[in-house]
C-alpha cells in the first residue's frame, strides 16, 4: 500500500504534529493533537494526512497542506480552538509543530521490520495503532523505525 505522500506532487508543505509533555486531555480521550487533526480536512489547502507512533510510543500525525498560507491558517485555527477547550492553553504551548517544505518527489518504500515497537497505553488503542502503524511505512521510516531492503 503506497502512502501518502508519495502521490503527493511537490511542492507542499508536511507540518509534524504531536502532543506536547505533561498534556491533560479534555475528558481523559481528546487530546490537543485530536483536536488539530479534526480541524485539518475542513481547511483550504490540506492535501491528507498519515498517523504513526515514535519511538516513545507516542502518536504522531504528519498533516499535508498546498502551501504556508494554509498551513499557517490552520495553526490559527486551531490556536483559537484549543484555548476554549484546553483551559486558555496556546496551541505551541500543548503540542509540538514541525513544519517542513517538501519539494522534490519521494521515492518508492521499503516494508517495516515486523521487530520490537512502542506499544500504546490501551489495548483498544493497540490494536488500532497496529493498523494505522502498518499503514504508514514512509513515515514509520522518518521517525527512524528499522526498514528491510
């Protein structure tokens, strides 16, 4: 299964998001990432989406977008959405943005390891990850996941 980004045409912009440390989710289950990834479809200038797990078996989303302005746009966006529901918090101050132009074509993948993983706290979110983990080698191998050749 080919991800995402590979059918991307550069230029674009991928912007890394994940949720901050010592981050309290509202009713213990949406998190500031949640939130920020919820916001991102209804935005001008997304182009997707791909979800993975690092290393510390933390989530990590990988949004896509046409250009800066739409980027930029959506952190706004959010900003303003995650002070109402996260008692006043900044977006920068409950999640971890990266963003990163991307301007020459990403090539063909390589299958993951199927070796040791960061495993979620859940069960429920276990059997999930697994799912989306296996669905996103490209970004799996970003993150520094072994790969085979």
């Amino acid at each position: 299964m080919a991800s995402l980004v590979e059918k991307l045409i550069p230029p674009f912009y991928a912007a890394m998001i994940n949720d901050g440390e010592n981050i309290k989710t509202f009713d213990d289950e949406i998190s500031p990432t949640d939130e920020m990834v919820s916001i991102a479809p209804h935005q001008p200038g997304f182009l997707g989406l791909e979800t993975t797990w690092n290393k510390q078996g933390k989530w990590v989303t990988v949004s896509y977008w046409a250009d800066m302005d739409s980027e930029k746009a959506w952190e706004h966006k959010g900003d303003n959405q995650i002070r109402e529901k996260f008692s006043g918090q900044a977006l920068k101050e409950t999640c971890a943005i990266r963003v990163s132009l991307v301007n020459c074509k990403i090539g063909s993948l390589k299958k993951l390891c199927s070796g040791i993983r960061a495993t979620p706290e859940s069960s429920m979110s276990a059997s999930i990850g697994a799912l989306v983990f296996s669905a996103f080698p490209m970004i799996a191998e970003l993150l520094g996941h072994e790969a085979v050749q």
